[in-house]
C-alpha cells in the first residue's frame, strides 16, 4: 500500500528533514507515527500525498511510483487518500454538507449522487443533523467530525491524519480516535501522526517513530511511555 525505499530529503540550504527512511504499510494496517518536533513527520506525510518529493529513494503509493508520477496524474493519486488536519481547514461560509460534497463537486458528479455521499459520509461520523449547518456553529469536535467526513467521502484507499486532536480536549480525543478505529475496521489504511503517548500505548498499534529524520523504531508491540521518552522529551509541538 505504502512502501519507502531508502527516502532522503533535503530542504535548500542544507537541512536534512529525512535521511534514509524505508518501511512498508500493507493494506487496512492502522499505524501511528510520532517524534519530537523536527523529526521529519509532516515531511513524510507530504511526500505520501506528493505534495513535495524526495531528493533520494523510492515511494510506492498504492502501486504508484509517486516519485515518476506525471504531474497530470497527481490528481488522481490524492483522489485515493483522505487529508485530516489538525486545524480543520473547512470553509466558513459553506455550510456542512457544502464541505463535504465539495470534491463530489470538484469530481462533476451529479446533484443526486452528492446528496446521497454527502448523506451517508454525514451519518458515518454522527452528524447528519448538522448538514445545513456552518462550521462556526459547531463545536471543535464537530468541526474535526466534518474534516473526517469531507476526507472519507471519497471512499479513499487511506487516511492520512497529522495531529487530528492536537486542537481537542480528552474526551472529544477520544470520540475522534473511535471513529478512526471504526474507519479501520472498514478496510481503510489509518496513519496518524501525534505526539499523544498516552494513546499510542492504549492503542497497542504499530509505530513510527521518527527522530532527526532518521527511523529509529518500527514496532507493532504495544509501546511503553518509557520508550518514547527519549525521542519526545525533546519537543512536543509540530512535525
């Protein structure tokens, strides 16, 4: 599903945001990825999305090579991933439902078909009665709610979330890992980036964890805080 091969990236002037990273992701796996601040987080994430690229090595999404990828198929790859960020990033002057069926729309699908994914996508994260609402009416776990139904709508292949509940108190945390949990259940490849130990250990999945760019545990035992203390203690906020 996802594979890096020996994946460098250097920034201009030098930095070195990734350094030799390789891994593979197989299909419906739910993996956690964490680090301090600096890591490299954010960066693999966008090379998934190919958003940038790398300066050396090999990214295979969905049997795509996305480093060869022709630019006018770049569409077409991110059409099979769905995007969760921390900040919500939904249009306040749509309402709810405008958000979700914004790619429906983008798609040129018809009006029917819109409703109906824009419908069932809504009453998969609970908020079906929230359809003509705005996003300032909302609470933040309604807003965060609505991010994941506009990147599920689509019906991706993945999900991709960095720091889905860094904005969220506990128990909305929570209810918003749940619905992570129910969308792996369905099949979908789940990666969340998070700083949130406490959840990885609880969650007993699979981890990444990055520090200055290079890999430096791959592990699907339950992780320890004591074994995340040494590459977290250094930073806390960013990727």
């Amino acid at each position: 599903m996802i594979s890096f091969f020996d994946v460098t990236k250097r920034f201009p002037g030098g930095q070195v945001a990734l350094d030799r990273v390789s891994f593979e992701i197989g299909a419906g796996e739910f993996v956690f990825l964490t680090g301090p601040s600096g890591a490299g987080k954010t960066t693999l994430l966008s090379l998934i999305l190919r958003q940038d690229l790398p300066t050396h090595g090999r990214i295979l999404v969905n049997g795509r090579n996305v480093v060869s990828l022709p630019r006018t198929k770049i569409p077409f790859l991110r059409r099979s991933i769905g995007v969760v960020f921390q900040d919500f990033r939904l249009i306040p002057r749509k309402t709810v439902f405008e958000n979700v069926t914004y790619l429906p729309r983008i798609l040129g699908l018809g009006s029917e078909k819109q409703r109906t994914l824009g419908y069932e996508t809504l009453r998969r994260v609970g908020l079906a009665h929230k359809a003509n609402a705005f996003p300032l009416e909302l609470s933040g776990g309604e807003q965060q709610r609505v991010a994941i139904a506009r990147a599920l709508v689509n019906d991706p292949a993945i999900l991709v979330a960095d720091e889905p509940t860094g904005n969220l108190d506990e128990d909305l945390s929570d209810e918003i890992f749940e619905l992570f949990r129910e969308i792996h259940l369905r099949g979908t490849t789940v990666i969340v980036a998070t700083h949130d130990r406490d959840r990885i250990r609880r969650a007993g999945q699979r981890v990444l964890v990055l520090h200055g760019g290079r890999l430096v545990r791959d592990g699907d035992a339950p992780v320890e805080n004591s074994e995340l203390e040494p590459v977290l203690s250094r930073g806390e906020n960013g990727g």
